[in-house]
C-alpha cells in the first residue's frame, strides 16, 4: 500500500492512501497535535465527504483495533471472548 505524505500549510501533514476497494481515505495530523480522518467520494478525490475527529484515546487506539485480529477466527464458534 503506497501512502502519500503531504504538508498542509499552516494546519499540518496529511496522509493519504487508496484502499484495495478502491476508497480514498486520509489521515490529517494537525500541528497542534489534533487528528482527524477523512472519507473521500470517488467522483471528488480532492474533497472530504466526510471527517472523523479523534481525540487522543481514539486515535491511539483506532491502530490497534484495525491490527487486533490477525489470526482465523472460527465466527461460528466464537464464545464472544477476545484471546488475550
């Protein structure tokens, strides 16, 4: 997955990258340390059709929910417990 960085004068660096569906995500970090995400229309790549502003316990979290499951989980199984 290629991410692209670019400075957004005066807010801060934003992030972007193409999921393998297709969609147009983005991660915009603030200078004043602030952090947001952003959803992009496929016919406007150049606008946010919609943001997601985190606060801190959010944003560091959201990375560990997204990299949490890495192993088959047999869903029919599942007791509703998380392995530790």
């Amino acid at each position: 997955m290629d991410i692209t960085h670019a400075t957004v004068p005066g807010s801060g660096t934003v992030h972007h990258y193409d999921t393998r569906r297709g969609d147009h995500v983005g991660v915009m970090v603030f200078d004043d340390g602030r952090r947001a995400l952003m959803f992009y229309d496929r016919a406007d790549a150049d606008t946010a059709s919609h943001v997601v502003e985190l606060d801190d316990d959010e944003a560091t979290g959201s990375p560990s929910c997204c990299t949490a499951v890495r192993w088959p989980i047999d869903w029919r199984s599942w007791s509703g417990a998380w392995p530790s």
